[in-house]
C-alpha cells in the first residue's frame, strides 16, 4: 500500500474558519528552516558473511515544517537490499516503503519536532575479512540534505565480550592489599589472539597475579596478563594482588583493564577509595558496632563499593532525568539517563555495593528506597530471558547470579514486589522494573516512581556482617535503556 503524503493535507479543508486561523497561527509561528542534524543511521557493529542484517533510519525535524522529504540509501559495496524488508512509522501508524527502495524509501512532509523511524535488511555479500560496510542514508527536501553514516565491520568470527568483567577492593588504607578479579566470558564465536592487560595504576605496587580457564592456573604479570584463544562460552579469571602505596586520604585509585582482539577493545575498570577513613580517638567505646549510616549519600559513596562493565557508569546527581531534586544525593545505577540513539546503548551493569553490619535484634531490618526507569522489560515471558532490570541482593554478586537463582525470587513474574520481604539466607532479594512491558521493549517510557522496600532480616543474617549488592542491569540489545536511582538504605532494629 502506497500513501501519497498530500492526502495527509485533505483534512485541512475539513476544518472551519476557526480551525483555519488556528493553523495558520501556528504555521506563523514555526517559521524556520528544517533541521534534520539529530537524525541517524544504526546497525550491527559486526557481521558474517551471508548473514542478513537490519538497519535502522530515524529522521528527527528539529526545525520549522518541510514538504516532501525524502528518504533514500545508497547500501555500500558488499550488501544487497532484501526487497520488501523496508517499512517506516511515523505518528499515525506503520507503513510499507516505496517499490523503488531504497531510492528512495519515501517521501513524506514533516511538521516541527516530526518523526520517522525506517527499518530494512540487507544481504552481506562481502567475503573479505574486516571488509567495512559503510553505510550512507539521505534526507533530501527542498533547499536541504542531511547524509546519516554507519560502518559495519564484516568478520569471520566475532566474539561476545560483553559479560565480561572486573571487581576490586571498594577501599583500603596504605599498606594493604588490593585485589581485583577479572572475569573475561565470551559469549560469541570462537577467536583467537585475545589479549588482557592491566597497566599498573599510580600508587599501587604490584605483589602477584594468576588466571585459570577451569583446567589450568598459570601465573601472569603486568602489563601484558595474558594472550589465549577462547571458544564460545569459554572463561577465564584473572586475580591480581597489588599493594596499596598512595598516602593521599580518601583518593579514588582507578585500575583498568583491557581485552584486545583482531584490533577491537573491551575497558573494564574498578575504582578503589584510599585511605578512607580519618581517625578520632574517643575516652569511651559506646557501641561495639559501626552503625549503618550515610543511608542518603549525603557523604557521596564513602563506604560503598561501586564497579560497572560495558561502560555504564554510576554516579551522584542532585537532579533527576525527569528534572525532579533530591535532597541531598541520590546514586544512579546503569550510569546515563539519557536518551541514547537507536543501536547505542551500552550492555551491562553499574553497581553499588556496601558491607553492613546487622544488629542481633528480633526487629532487624533492611530499608531501601529505590526508583527505575526503562524502556525494555525485565523478563521476556515469550523469550523466557531477562533484559533490563534492578537487582537487590545479599552476599551474592547478582553479574554471578544465575537465572534459576533469579527464578527463584520471583524475578521472572508480573506481580509487583512486595512493600515488605522476609529474607533468612544469603541470595538475590528482589528484582524491579518494567516487570508487565512489551517482549521487545517500547518508545514509551516506563517509570516505577520512587518505591520503598523493606526486607526483615532473619536469625541467621543477624549479629554478623553482610554485604548489600545494589545492580541495574542493560542486556541483550544495544536499543533500549535502563537505569535507576537509589536514594536511601537504611537498617533498623
């Protein structure tokens, strides 16, 4: 079906003389040329030879009204369209390309703030190894071209390093030793000539470093750790021991590592707070516990652990992507809350994590206030696999956690978590989101508002230390984001 975006323009004279005047105000005040800088092409990053893959145009107007813009894409060298695979949604609902696409896909008019979303496949012919697929969309009106580019990169084999990554000591004061473990899991293709390295950072002395891949343990040294080949679902931990040298009180010392292979890169990072803690010598021992305190990070992240992959981030902000203050600072899981383009939002997880000590009381208790925004949904009921989420658990790292462990605390239902949870053992404790969304995910922008969950803690968590993971999750693909605000832990007894 055809649409000739002149019919849109019927209506218009359907209207009354009011509705005349109102539009001919409104056209008066969206003088101005079109702007369409903000729009964009995306795809896959890698690709197989014969493989089929999609690619997706958004054509945003930021400008004042345009007629007759056109869409078309000249498909690089070592691609073939796949005809009838185009199809474009705009406002009023979803329609099929022109016959000639991909020149051009279609020609529609745009009003200010206009939006089109166009999706086609494409065939790779290419055969050569690392061959770019440089893809180049247009916009073309009257007066005006806007040229969109992606690059594809053709690859036998490309592996899945996304899983993948690195924890260390939250803090430690000069002396001590450090500890970071780095995990590297691929998930793709096989690949060969995977390098880890790890130069070391200023203020930390190196002491030993070891890796294993479940058969053997071999040792290792910075900066170069290791180079191995690692099949699908192949794993290799890394632990390496440095000795803390930095005397500067409370500064952040910042260790990155690096996965390399055929030319492309995987950062992962671990931030340790030095010399944490100023000492004040009192006549008296009032208490014989440190009390959970710092609850709403008015001290920023003094006390807490903090580690992420796939370059999310976690941060302190005072304001909210919705505009909202907090008082004082709230921790953002999962890093931006932004609006990322389609095809780039970073997969992985920014976590929050905190050793607590729980009184041995009857009336323990763990509080946390909480708040998640997303566009995907935790768990695909039709897919049977977890996408977006924030997880909350206790003594257990949730990026460890497997899915029956998550299955088992009901992560995997629509039933909204309860205000209240009994917890007697160690384990996931909860997960939140977008629990009842689309399988896919969706434009629309799903908004917990800010929840409050407390948990009873049972005999076996109390009178002994325990540590709080608090983890927003982006899985599986890179076209909806997630992230979440925590504002306030708190134990009671």
């Amino acid at each position: 079906m055809e649409r000739n975006p002149l019919t849109k323009m019927t209506a218009v004279f359907l209207l009354g003389l009011a509705g005349v005047s109102l539009l001919a105000v409104a056209v008066a005040a969206q003088t101005g040329p079109a702007d369409f800088t903000g729009s964009s092409v995306s795809g896959p990053v890698y690709a197989h030879p014969g493989a089929v893959i999609s690619f997706t145009i958004v054509a945003v107007n930021a400008g004042g009204p345009v007629q007759a813009v056109a869409l078309s894409d000249t498909l690089p060298s070592g691609t073939e369209f796949v005809p009838g695979s185009c199809s474009y949604r705009d406002a009023v609902g979803v329609w099929p390309c022109d016959q000639s696409a991909p020149h051009p896909m279609w020609r529609e008019n745009f009003a200010a703030g206009g939006r089109i979303t166009t999706t086609f496949a494409a065939t790779v012919t290419a055969g050569t190894l690392r061959f770019p697929l440089v893809n180049r969309a247009y916009l073309a009106w009257e007066g005006g071209r806007q040229e969109m580019v992606f690059t594809t990169t053709v690859l036998d084999a490309f592996p899945d390093f996304a899983g993948s990554y690195k924890v260390g000591s939250p803090q430690a004061e000069a002396g001590d030793l450090l500890t970071y473990t780095i995990v590297a899991v691929n998930s793709g293709d096989s690949v060969t000539g995977v390098v880890l390295s790890d130069p070391l950072p200023a203020g930390a002395a190196f002491v030993a470093c070891r890796y294993e891949d479940g058969e053997t343990v071999l040792p290792c040294e910075p900066p170069t750790l290791w180079t191995r080949s690692l099949a699908h679902g192949g794993r290799i931990t890394t632990t390496m021991t440095l000795r803390l040298t930095a005397g500067t009180l409370r500064w952040p010392l910042r260790n990155c590592a690096r996965l390399a292979w055929e030319g492309l890169q995987k950062e992962m990072c671990a931030v340790t707070l030095a010399n944490p803690t100023a000492y004040v010598y009192l006549p008296l021992v009032l208490r014989n516990y440190a009390p959970f305190n710092n609850g709403d990070f008015s001290d920023g992240l003094r006390w807490w652990g903090v580690g992420s992959s796939g370059g999310m981030q976690v941060a302190l902000v005072t304001e909210l992507y919705d505009g909202e203050r907090v008082a004082g600072q709230a921790a953002v899981l999962g890093g931006d809350d932004e609006v990322y383009e389609d095809g780039e939002v970073p997969l992985g997880y920014g976590a929050l994590w905190r050793a607590i000590y729980v009184p041995d009381s009857p009336d323990a208790a763990l509080t946390i206030r909480y708040r998640v925004v997303s566009h995907d949904v935790v768990f695909g009921q039709q897919t049977a696999r977890y996408f977006d989420d924030l997880e909350v658990a206790i003594d257990r790292k949730p990026w460890e956690a497997t899915n029956a462990e998550r299955n088992a605390a009901g992560c995997d239902g629509t039933a909204p978590v309860p205000a209240v949870l009994d917890a007697d053992s160690s384990g996931m404790l909860f997960c939140d989101g977008n629990r009842s969304g689309r399988p896919t995910g969706s434009d629309d922008l799903y908004d917990s508002g800010w929840k409050t969950v407390t948990v009873n803690l049972g005999p076996s968590l109390r009178g002994r230390q325990i540590t709080l993971y608090l983890v927003n999750f982006n899985r599986v693909d890179h076209f909806w984001n997630t992230w979440s605000y925590i504002d306030w832990v708190s134990v009671s007894w």
